[in-house]
C-alpha cells in the first residue's frame, strides 16, 4: 500500500521505536499540530501496554489535542479493538491507523 510521506513517516517512526527497544511493536502519532510521538510495547511483569496506547498516552501528556493519523508495525494479527477505542476516545472519529509489518510494508489501513 502507498502511502503520503507523512504517513510514510510515521511508519518508518514505529519500526525505528519498534527495533531500538527490540520490542513486539512500535508505533507512531501525528497530532493535528503536527507533531509526532513514538513508543514501543512495554511488557513488565507488574504492567504492561501496547506501542499504540503508549504513544497516545505521550501525545496526550504532551498537551495534543487529538491526532491526524497513527501507525502500528507488529507481527500480529488483527483485531486491535483496544488500541483502535484509545485512538478513537483520544483523537476522534475517522483517523487513520496504518499498520505495518517489520520491514515497513504497510499492509492494512483501519479507521477508528
């Protein structure tokens, strides 16, 4: 799937988060001011969180006020209701979610 630049962006953000923490996921947000943040899975035994819901959590800490567009680059496979209510709840109907596997090919494009 083609994607923008921008979008392609976000894509490239996620694997680079995804492959310096060597997580499952990385993942990436576009606020509607432009700004981007990154995050990766983070799996403790006392807590854990998907690379998506992290990285909205930092947009939304940073003063965002919803999000343009995300990307998830995963190995796994569909559904990703949880991460989709988070990026729905935060930034809104209708944004776009790219998801990607390791090598940036993005393979699905989803709607919160």
């Amino acid at each position: 799937m083609d994607l923008p630049p921008e979008d392609a962006k976000l894509v490239t953000l996620s694997r680079t988060s995804r492959a310096r923490a060597q997580a499952a996921e990385g993942a990436a947000v576009r606020d509607r001011d432009g700004r981007t943040y990154t995050a990766s899975t983070v799996a403790l035994d006392s807590f854990a969180i998907s690379a998506l819901q992290l990285a909205i959590a930092m947009a939304a800490s940073s003063g965002a006020n919803g999000l343009e567009a995300a990307a998830l680059v995963t190995e796994q496979d569909a559904p990703f209701d949880d991460d989709l209510s988070v990026v729905r709840e935060f930034g809104g109907e209708d944004v776009p979610v790219f998801v990607a596997d390791a090598a940036g090919n993005s393979h699905t494009r989803l709607v919160s």
